[in-house]
C-alpha cells in the first residue's frame, strides 16, 4: 500500500521499518514480509533484507565483506 509521506508517496511496509529502525533505509536494503502477505504490514510481520552480496564465493571476499556488514549492522542486531 502506497501512504503519503514527506516528499510524496511511499511504500506503506517501508515507512514501518524506517520508524523502527529509527532511520532511512540505505541502498541495498529492502522490507520483506515474513508470511508473504505484501498487504500485512504488521511491524511484527516485517523482516530488513540485504539484497547486496559479493559477486564471487572466494573466502577473501566473503570475510572483507562480513567484516563490512558487521561493521554497518554489528550493534543493531
């Protein structure tokens, strides 16, 4: 669902997770919704996904990029 915000009209699920989050979502940052409802925005029923990962599977890469993740994320979670 589409609700008017600042700015204009945003997703209605994406508004929630800001406001508990207490921020805006970043680039590479998406809402999904637990039960596959799109239309239950239940804070509850809202999960923060990460849609960026690394392009190869080297374990270098995989730990610059966990180092990354928890350096962004680490306290929150």
């Amino acid at each position: 669902m589409l609700r008017l915000a600042e700015g204009g009209w945003e997703l209605e699920h994406r508004l929630i997770m800001e406001a508990q989050l207490g921020r805006k979502l970043q680039p590479g940052e998406n809402v999904h919704h637990i039960n596959g409802d799109k239309l239950d925005n239940r804070p509850e029923n809202l999960e923060l996904w990460l849609t960026r990962q690394p392009t190869g599977a080297r374990v270098e890469d995989l730990v610059k990029w966990a180092r990354e993740i928890i350096e962004q994320y680490g306290n929150d979670y």
